[in-house]
C-alpha cells in the first residue's frame, strides 16, 4: 500500500530553525523541498548563506573512530554535551598531531636510508671497504652502469687496453652494475671509452662503512628498528584512542546529526524585513507523522506548522512511500524495477507477491526442491537483508505445495502420489480441439483469468485519475473488460459443451465495446464538451483506428497464450527430473545417488533461475502493461526516523 503524503510548511525564528531540526524533524521521515523553489509567491524569501560549524570537527571525529579496532562494537556513551564534544576533539586532535611529528621525524630518517640503500644495493656482490675504495688518493674509483651489450663489448674487445679495471656488481636483464678502477693519469681516456658505451655515472657518497654487503645490512637493520619505533607509536596513539572510544564515537554520531541537520538550511528558506527574521522549511511527511509531530509541537510557541490541502494545484505530486506487510515487502523490489506507483495509483506489490509466487509454485512444483529453495532463501533473506532471497523463500513456500499437487520429491514420483494431477501425463479432450495436457489447458483459464483483473485494475487506476477514456473507452477499460470477458465466456461454455448465446447476442457482446474503443477519443471530448481541432480526415480516423482495433484483438489473443508457459515449465521440469533419474539409473532400482544429488541441484539453479525470468516477464508484459504506470518518485527523506 501507498502511505498517504501530506505537504507540511514549518517556520520561527531564524536562530531556531536547529533547534527544531534537533528536537523535532531528527525523529520522523521528511522528504524537504526547496521553499524558494516551492513558495514562489512569498515575498522577500533569501537563501541561507551559511558554513557549517560541525562540518571540521566531524571529519576529525569520523577519522579517529576509523582508527580504533572495531568502532562498530563499541557502545557510546550518551552523557556528553557539546561543549564536552568540541573539547574531546580539540584534545584528541593535539595528542594524535604529537605522536605525527614524532612518527614524522622517524619516517624521514626512514625515507633517508631507504634513499642511500637503493644507491648502494646494485652493488653488494663487490667485496672491499667502501670507506676505503672511495678514498683513495693515486687510484680514481667510478660507480656506475651501463648496458649488458656493452657490457659485453667491453669485457671481450677493450678492457685489456684500457689500463682499467672493471669490478661486476648486480646483472638485470639489460644492465650490468659496477665499478672501475683505474690511475689518474688514464682516467679521462677511460672515462671517454666508457661514455661511448653508454655508461651511466652513479654518486655514491663518502658515507658507507665496510663492504656493500655489509652496508646495505646495516641500513637494512636501521630501517627495521626505525619502523618498529614507528609500530611503537601507533601502538600508542591507539591505546590513547582506544581509552576514550565511547567517547569518540558518541562524539562522531551526535556530529553527524548536528552536521546534517545543519544542512537542511540548502532546503530553507529566510524571510527578512525591518520588524522579524525567519526561516521556512517545507516538504513531505506522512499523514501519521504529521499528526505526531503537530500534537508534539503544539505547545512550542517557537514553531508554526501549516498543513497544505492542495497540494496538486500549488506542489506537484506526493512522492511515493510504499508501506506492505512484511511478506510481501521483498515484492516491491520487482515494483521499484518498473517503477514506482503514482500517489493515487494503485500499489501492484501484493498482487505482484500473490501471482508471482502461485505461478512460479506450478512451473516449478517439486517438494524437495521447494524445501530448498525456502530454506536457503530464508535464510539469506535473514542474515543479509536481500529482497531476492525473500522473493526466493516465498515462491519456495508454492514450489512445495505444487510438488504435493504433482506428486514430486527431487523428481521421484513413485514416493508421494498427487494430490492433484502429474504435468507429463494426464490429458484433458476439448471440443474442436481434440487432447491437450490438462496443465495447458488450465494455465490459459488462469491467464484468462489474471487479464480479467488486470483490466479490472486499470479501470479502478482510471476512475481514481477521472480519466474517463481509459476508463470507459480503452482497450483495458470497461469496454475492453465486456469485450475479453465476452470472449472467455463464449469459450467457456463452448469448451464445455454449453450452448452459446445467439448470433444477434455476440455482435452486441462482441460489436459494442469494439465501437466504443474505435470511437473512444471522439466520446470523451464529448462528455467532456471540450472541442479538439481535427488533425486527420474521418477517412485516416477509421483507417487508423481499424488498424489500432486490429493490433489491440491481436494483443489480446497473444497475451493469453503466452500464459501457456506455465504449462510448458510444468511439464519440462518433470521432464528433465525424468532424464536425471534416467542417467542415475534409478529405473534400474540401484540409483547413483551422486548423480541425482548433482542432478537436482543443477535443475534447481538453472531451471529456477530461468523460471524466475519467465514469471517475472509475464508480471510485466502481460498484467503491468495493462493497468500500471509506474510513473511516481520515491520518497527520498532528509532525516531517518529515530528507532531508538
């Protein structure tokens, strides 16, 4: 069902307008409008023009909370005010910004070894005091690298000529790390050949001590102790979080409310002049909220509320706030994926809920694999909230008594015998016709029957909007309702062996409404005595409308025999049970119980899942085509009422 919206005005002064954010509108569902949008004929109407006071602390707090171990298990505690809050957050940010500069200051000597072991790593193969290798006064040393081919070059064709000595370091796949040594009477030759094949000059500063080896340990160790002083703090800063955690995230959830509350000034509205100063707040509530808030405000001599009555001339439509009992409201997921109703609009979740379990149960009829589809959907459906699984549990409930209807326990048929018929078997003789399957047969009754009252639906829909056309005149109207029911009657008794009413009797049955939908444009403009200028000639009329008549009887036909589907599912999800007890020998009478088990699972998951989408297709193709729109917007509200 459709909660009923009421459009509410709220004002008083100014500097009160958080009060009643706090007080009251925390605590009930208000959808807010923009008033400047919504009271375009008050005068002197301002936005507000405001920074949010809550906005800086808030984001300390929400950091902090993020720091401490599971914030969501820790219990707040509700004793602090707001002076209490601003100083707990003033005090926490000075202790945390204390353990930063100190982490800071090692994270730079960090950041510095780290700096000089990435220059000393490419050459810890090499063996000699790095002390001693850079200070040598008669032998010039370079480190460097260059690339593997040129490496090679130099190692076969000009390192015995040259007077140097080439010291390897790492290898990568294209480059060769090293050092060479050489006099300094040849150094400035060397370095020219070396130039030419690419080497890469690499400083190593005068800073090492012992091998490479040795230093880059070294340094390994001083990152290590480094890091382990930085644990340490945050270890620390954690424990000093850690020790006012209730506090903290009292702090983050009363800021996050005063924050959002503050916000709703985006929506209000100031109205200044010489003598007062206020602000106007106005938006969507329910009828039962409204009464609330207005009996709980109705001693404030602050806060003025004015209930609006006509609201469709002067505010536009209500938004949508759909409210069903709790079977059926994981049904109004299918709803929201058409689209949600129009406030006077009729709400399809409980004949969605009733339909799309009932046909589900008979494409899909099989005890065991009922149970399981209504325990596991249960199940998730408890733990983790999703409507699909709720949606699952319940056609689960009508799987089950179909497979009693059927007789069928994960396939076996011999265990249980129908209470009703078997889909693959039993046939039913029609007139005309000859043998059917008697599931066939009794899926187009009831598709027949579900378009009888989807029209019924539509005319209801219609009369709630005063549309006269498609209440009287449409193809799903009062009109077209006489016509199918006509049509369905006629097929009834013909098929069961009754006599049809006279020739003369089914050209007005059948004539009338097919007139009245052919002309029923031209009828309303005249009750309506409204004149509409003629776009068409009478001649493009009456061809445009045979046609128009001539799709719309084709439709009606189509949409009933899609219900054959039903049928359809029924007998082929006997049928292949059939094939997996086949292939696990069960007709042999030493099954494979490793085949049925995997068979029966494979049927409920790909079978049930393509099941879902054929019943899902007839909800929206053959009932919500006929009577929905699902033209509403949804109920968006600014503040969540308090369960607490």
């Amino acid at each position: 069902m459709i909660v009923k919206m009421k459009f509410v005005n709220i004002s008083g002064p100014r500097d009160d307008i958080d009060r009643v954010m706090d007080l009251y509108l925390s605590r009930y569902e208000i959808q807010l409008e923009s008033a400047l949008s919504e009271l375009k004929t008050v005068e002197n109407l301002r936005p507000f023009v405001e920074i949010n006071p809550y906005r800086d602390a808030l984001l300390k707090a929400q950091q902090y909370v993020g720091l401490l171990h599971e914030p969501e298990a820790v219990r707040p505690d509700p004793s602090m005010g707001l002076d209490e809050i601003f100083e707990l957050i003033r005090e926490t940010n000075e202790k945390y910004l204390t353990f930063q500069s100190r982490k800071d200051v090692l994270k730079r000597q960090q950041e510095e070894l780290q700096a000089k072991q990435k220059v000393i790593e490419p050459f810890r193969p090499m063996e000699g005091d790095l002390g001693r290798l850079l200070s040598f006064r008669y032998i010039t040393c370079r480190f460097g690298k260059l690339p593997v081919e040129q490496y090679q070059k130099l190692e076969r064709y000009l390192l015995s000529d040259l007077g140097a000595i080439f010291v390897k370091g790492q290898q990568t796949e294209s480059e060769v790390y090293g050092a060479y040594f050489v006099s300094p009477g040849e150094a400035q030759k060397v370095e020219a050949v070396l130039r030419s094949l690419h080497f890469e000059r690499i400083e190593v500063p005068n800073q090492y001590s012992g091998t490479p080896e040795q230093a880059c340990q070294e340094m390994a160790k001083q990152v290590f102790d480094l890091q382990k002083q930085m644990d340490d703090i945050d270890r620390e800063a954690a424990e000093a979080l850690a020790k006012n955690a209730p506090r903290l995230v009292a702090a983050r959830n009363r800021l996050e409310e005063l924050a959002h509350n503050f916000d709703a000034r985006k929506m209000a509205a100031r109205v200044e002049d010489k003598k007062e100063d206020y602000y106007i707040l106005c938006g969507w509530m329910a009828d039962d909220d409204v009464e609330k808030f207005m009996e709980e405000a109705k001693d404030d001599d602050k806060v003025f509320i004015v209930v609006e009555d006509d609201h469709d001339s002067y505010f536009g439509e209500p938004p949508t706030k759909l409210d069903n009992p709790k079977v059926f409201r994981p049904f109004e997921m299918f709803v929201r994926m058409y689209g949600l109703p129009a406030h006077g609009e009729i709400d399809p979740t409980v004949f969605v809920g009733i339909t799309y379990s009932f046909i589900f149960g008979v494409m899909f009829g099989d005890v065991g694999q009922g149970l399981l589809l209504v325990i596991g959907g249960a199940l998730i459906y408890h733990f983790k909230k999703a409507a699909l699984a709720g949606i699952i549990a319940t056609a689960g409930i009508f799987s089950t008594i179909f497979g009693f209807m059927f007789g069928s326990i994960f396939g076996f048929e011999d265990i249980i015998e129908p209470l009703w018929l078997r889909p693959i078997d039993h046939m039913t003789t029609l007139p005309f016709v000859g043998k059917l399957n008697t599931v066939f047969i009794v899926s187009v009754a009831f598709g027949m029957g579900i378009i009888l009252i989807a029209m019924v639906l539509h005319i209801v829909n219609g009369l709630r909007e005063h549309d006269i056309q498609a209440t009287w005149f449409d193809a799903n109207g009062v009109a077209g309702l006489v016509f199918y029911g006509s049509a369905v009657a006629v097929i009834v008794l013909f098929m069961t062996g009754h006599a049809v009413p006279a020739g003369v009797v089914l050209a007005v049955m059948f004539g009338a409404p097919l007139l009245l939908i052919l002309f029923g444009r031209p009828l309303t403009n005249r009750i309506r005595k409204r004149k509409e200028k003629e776009k068409e000639s009478k001649v493009m009329f009456l061809v445009e409308g045979f046609f128009e008549l001539f799709e719309t009887l084709l439709s009606y036909f189509s949409n009933t025999l899609s219900f054959v589907r039903i049928g359809a599912f029924a007998v082929s999800h006997a049928a292949m049970m059939e094939v997996v007890l086949m292939l696990a020998g069960a007709e042999e009478g030493s099954p494979n119980w490793a085949v049925i088990v995997f068979g029966n699972l494979f049927v409920c998951l790909m079978e049930g899942l393509v099941v879902g989408i054929q019943v899902l297709r007839l909800e929206y193709y053959e009932m919500f085509s006929r009577f929905y729109k699902g033209s509403g917007r949804a109920f968006d509200p600014y503040t969540k009422k308090n369960k607490s």
